[in-house]
C-alpha cells in the first residue's frame, strides 16, 4: 500500500474537507499512487499558531527527552524501512537500494542529532569583579519552517528537523508535492514516537504560496531551505525583508579533477557509479569531470564502460541501478543542455537520451570536446548528462573550478600528498573530497558563494537553530 497522504498539524493529520488535491504520479510507469491534499490559508495558521504554542514549552523541555523522541524516531524509520523506501521508490523513481539507503542514511542522522543535542554547551566567562557572574547560554532560535526538495524527501527534511527539535526549537515542514512518501513517513515517525503536538508540522501547497505566507509571519524566526540557486535567493531576500535567520543548500556543479597520478580506472568507476545515483538528480553530483591530457584517453574509456553498463529501468526491480527522471520536464531540460552542446561543437561520445518506454526514462549522455560556453559548462543539470574535458596545467585548472558562482562539492584524484593539499586549499567548496565519495551524518554538509549559507550535519548542525545569550549579575 502507497503512504496515505494528509497534513500534519498539532498532532493530527487531516486530508479531505474540500481542500485542493494533486495527483501523486510514478514516474517508471505514470501510475497515479495517491492524492495529496494542499493546505488552505486556515491550515497554514493552524500550524502557525501550534508551532508558536508548543515552542513554549518545548524549548524548557530537557536534551535528555528530545534525545529520548529523536531515538525512538530513528528506531521507528529503521524498523519501517521496507515500506518507506518502496514508497520513495514508487514516488521519486530512484532504485529500491538507493531509497533504502536514503531510509538507513535518515535513522542514522535522527540518531546523530539525538546524541549531540546532549552537548549544547554555553560557558562561564571569568568575571573583572568577584562580585560578578557572567554567562553564555545558547537557547533556542523559535519557530523555524523548512522547505525541502524532491531528490531526497526524507534525508533533506529529517536533517532540518533533527536540528529543529534537538535545539528546542518547532518546525513546520513544506516538503516537495511530487514525491511526498517520505516526509508522511518522517510525521508518523515522530508522531508515534511521543513527539508532543505542535513541535512538528506538516504542510503541502503551491510552494510559493506557502513560502509567501510563512516567511513573513511573526512567529517564524529561522528560515531553512534545500532547492535551486534562484529560489534560494528569492527566499533568503524574502526572510532578510523581515530580519529572519536563514540556512541555505542551494545548487551546485562540482568539478571533479583527474590528476595524471591518479588510480585512473577506480577514479572513473567511482565518479562515473557516482555521478548516476539517483539518475545523477543529486546536487553533489560530479557534474564538470577535468581530467589529465596524459590519462585522459584511459580515463574516458573506462568512464564508458561503466556507464554503458549501468541497468536502467523501474527502480523496484532488484536489478535496476538506475531509475528514471523524477519529473516528465526534467527530459526537455536534459534535451535542452544536449541540444545546445552539439549546436557549439561538442562531440556526443555516449548518445543516451528519452528512451521509448513508458516513463521518464534518460540515458546517460556523455559530452567530450565541449567549448566553454556551453549551457552544459555553467547551469547544474541535475541529470544523467555530464562532459569530461582535458586539461595540463594544475593552476589552470583549479581556476577553471572555480570560475562558476556554485561552490557545494568538489572532488580530486591524487596520489600526490602535495597536489591533494594544494587543490583542497585553493577549491572554493563548502566540500573537498579526495579520492572517495561519502556524506556522513558526524559531517556538516554546506556550500559556500552561490551554493549557500551555512552547514547541517557535524557539530555545526545546531548552529542555525540557536541564539546566543549573555547573562550579567551581580
């Protein structure tokens, strides 16, 4: 059975009532799964007024009883796993492996926020007079919102509100209308797991709407969202209008370099396996591939192999490793950066494209000898296109890195102690990795430039949902 699809408000979920519904599509096989209902503008001052009365309370609440909620949940997502992930599967389209390590990845960072909101310390300051006291003390920020995107459901939404509840703080979610399973999974969770009404939220909508409407309300005080650069931006001025904190995990298009010293073969598996997770619809995708004159010849071909020999189809088949496209539009966008490539002279070295079968179905399209003012050079695709180009000179090429405006992700392939050290320091990335490829919950997962503000994940994960107080007595 598909997830049964409501808001989440005060505790209680609510559908019908005459509220606008979408339809809720797989995307391997364009069957409607369920209907989602959108919040009215009664439901989103529900949720408003609940978030600001349970915060009252919430925020005295002990980290020993939101460690308890957060742990519970995480045990909770891991015993429904199964379920969850088939029902990512079915809305989201990404392989039924993927989904569940998208599932295993969600109860781990539950259980990540559950063991560090147990270490939110403020300090004595050492007084000029002994008559003096002076303290520090972090509390939390207030109501937060989060809007979260489609290509991870769960993951993007349990990182904010892991954050939210283990700093004190309440939370209402807007999570991405196409692939909503996910997020309904997250509120039963937390819901079952004793999470006091009004602590989290649930709403659906328009998202500009809804995003137009929550921003500015009084009793919101922080602002999260996960999304595209131009949305971000439009959000963030938003919140800055009303003097609202704001953390941002925009877009990226990560260069990965390929030094001449470098495991040639595992560099090409790895970033080409890599690249198509989640049929490459992943902002840390290795989305710009620089790769050594000397190694290059070496490195496309077995960048080819691998990729011609990833099994694309439905992703609850066991032997899919690849899904379709979350979205039908997402194949014009795909077109569109193909199109435009070879109209400027790029040569189509792996001709994937729409394939002809019921579905959003793309193969993977690998572009070589691409001039660089190409679409594909300077707009994320977000998709299972990438181009590989040559390169010699390393100061060249770690200017070529940086000469876009993202600055999320990054990758280098080395041996060379020297050129990792050099290519970590001068990559202008939120994120450098160097020769592997891992996101891990004790890490914090941010961008820098266009890419955002501020982290989630590590210790820096209560920074955005904390205020900090100074105490004078005498």
């Amino acid at each position: 059975m598909y997830e049964s699809l409501s808001l989440y408000i005060d505790g209680n979920f609510l559908s019908g009532g005459g509220r606008t519904e979408q339809a809720i599509v797989n995307p391997a096989t364009g069957e409607t799964l369920g209907r989602l209902p959108h919040a009215t503008r009664a439901d989103l001052d529900l949720a408003l007024a609940a978030a600001e009365r349970a915060f009252a309370s919430w925020r005295h609440s002990s980290p020993q009883e939101r460690a308890r909620v957060l742990r519970t949940a995480a045990t909770l997502l891991r015993e429904r796993a199964h379920s969850i992930a088939r029902n990512i599967t079915r809305d989201e389209g990404k392989p039924l492996r993927e989904a569940m390590s998208e599932v295993n990845s969600s109860a781990e960072h539950t259980e990540w926020h559950a063991e560090e909101c147990r270490r939110i310390y403020g300090r004595v300051i050492p007084s000029r007079q002994p008559h003096v006291r002076q303290l520090v003390t972090k509390e939390a920020v207030g109501v937060c919102i989060a809007f979260t995107p489609w290509n991870f459901p769960l993951t993007q939404a349990i990182r904010k509100v892991g954050a939210a509840i283990g700093a004190g703080c309440t939370i209402i979610v807007k999570g991405a209308e196409d692939c909503p399973s996910g997020i309904m999974a997250m509120a039963r969770a937390f819901h079952d797991a004793g999470l006091p009404p009004g602590v989290l939220n649930v709403v659906w909508g328009v998202p500009s709407d809804v995003s137009e409407y929550l921003i500015p309300a009084p009793a919101v005080r922080k602002v999260s969202f996960t999304g595209s650069v131009p949305v971000g931006k439009h959000l963030a001025a938003l919140a800055g209008a009303h003097m609202k904190r704001v953390t941002m995990e925009l877009g990226g298009h990560a260069p990965a370099i390929v030094f001449q010293d470098a495991d040639v073969e595992q560099a090409a598996e790895m970033l080409a396996r890599f690249k198509l997770r989640n049929a490459g619809q992943i902002c840390i995708a290795p989305s710009r591939l620089f790769v050594h004159d000397s190694v290059y010849e070496r490195f496309l071909a077995r960048y080819l192999d691998v990729t011609k020999s990833i099994r694309i189809g439905d992703g609850l088949d066991p032997d899919t490793e690849m899904g379709p496209l979350a979205m039908e539009r997402r194949i014009a966008l795909m077109e569109g950066l193909v199109d435009d490539a070879r109209q400027r002279g790029a040569t189509i070295s792996l001709e994937g494209g729409r394939m002809d079968r019921p579905g959003w179905f793309y193969a993977p399209v690998v572009l070589t000898d691409v001039p660089a003012d190409a679409r594909i050079m300077h707009e994320e695709p977000f998709g299972p296109v990438v181009p590989i180009l040559r390169f010699s000179d390393t100061d060249a090429v770690l200017r070529a890195a940086n000469s876009l405006p993202y600055g999320l992700s990054s990758y280098v392939f080395t041996k060379s102690m020297a050129t990792a050290t050099l290519a970590s320091n001068t990559l202008e990335a939120g994120m450098v990795y160097i020769n592997q490829v891992a996101v891990v919950a004790e890490a914090p997962f941010g961008g820098v430039k266009d890419s955002g503000v501020g982290s989630e994940g590590g210790s820096e994960t209560f920074d955005g949902y904390l205020v900090t107080k100074y105490i004078m007595q005498a």
